[in-house]
C-alpha cells in the first residue's frame, strides 16, 4: 500500500462495530462507553475501517472526545488530525478528554489545555485516582492527563 492511498470519514454504522471494538482492544485504550451511534471512522479505499473516534457524554453532563484510534499500520498519514478536526467541528463547548500524559502535546495543538487540582471535573479526578493506581501498577511511567477545549 502507498502513503499517498486515500481515506474518507463518514459516521459509523452497526456493521462498524466488531471492528471499533476490535481495535480500541489493539491499541488499549478505555473499552468502556462504546455506542457505534456517536463514532466516526475513517475509511480505506476498499471501505476498510481503519480509525476511529467519538464525541461520549460523560457524567456532569460534560462531553468527551474520546475512543480515537488509529490501526497501526495507517498512523502517521493524518488519519488521527482529520478525525479530530472532524469531531471538533461538531463538538459543543467545553470539550474535554483523558489521555496518557505523553500525549499532551498532540492535544495542544488543537487548543486543548491540560486541567489540574480542583479545575478537573469531579469525574475526571475519580478516573485519574484510577488510572494512577493501575499505571503505578504497570509501571509505565505515565499518568492520565485530562484536558479542556473552551
């Protein structure tokens, strides 16, 4: 396959399912609040499902962008950028999301702006208690890093 091969972005469908779930495993990010109705996938060509992302509403009435993911194989070809862009378009306002903190930098790019202490919605700091513990326990050397768009 060439680097110059094109993709599309169109909402998902319940046939996409199997195959957002499949690989939001691969690349292990959280499993959790996967509806096929709120993502976006992007396409191959040959109607290959080859990324992915949702706009997920979270407890306090708060919106996520959430579930992006890239097969591995298709990163570093602007999949990830177009389906951000994609999303935040549609977005309301404010916008948060979680990551591993390595990935911060991604996210400033788009505006997003990383949130600590008592600015980090209630949900978020439970999750993050959370996640501390279990990558404290995987000793990856990351922790989980909420951000804020608007």
């Amino acid at each position: 396959m060439c680097l110059a091969e094109t993709f599309s972005l169109r909402p998902a469908t319940a046939a996409d399912f199997p195959a957002i779930k499949a690989l939001i495993r691969q690349v292990r990010i959280n499993p959790t609040g996967l509806d096929w109705h709120r993502f976006t996938v992007a396409v191959n060509q040959g109607g290959e499902m080859i990324a992915c992302g949702q706009l997920k509403p979270v407890p306090g009435g708060l919106t996520e962008l959430a579930s992006l993911a890239v097969r591995p194989a298709y990163r570093q070809r602007g999949i990830a950028r177009a389906l951000i862009e994609h999303l935040l378009a549609a977005a309301p306002r404010p916008l948060y999301l979680a990551c591993r903190s390595g990935l911060g930098g991604l996210y400033e790019k788009f505006g997003f702006r990383a949130l600590y202490g008592e600015e980090t919605p209630r949900y978020y700091r439970h999750l993050q208690r959370l996640a501390g513990l279990l990558m404290e326990l995987s000793r990856r050397g990351e922790s989980l890093l909420v951000m804020k768009l608007g």
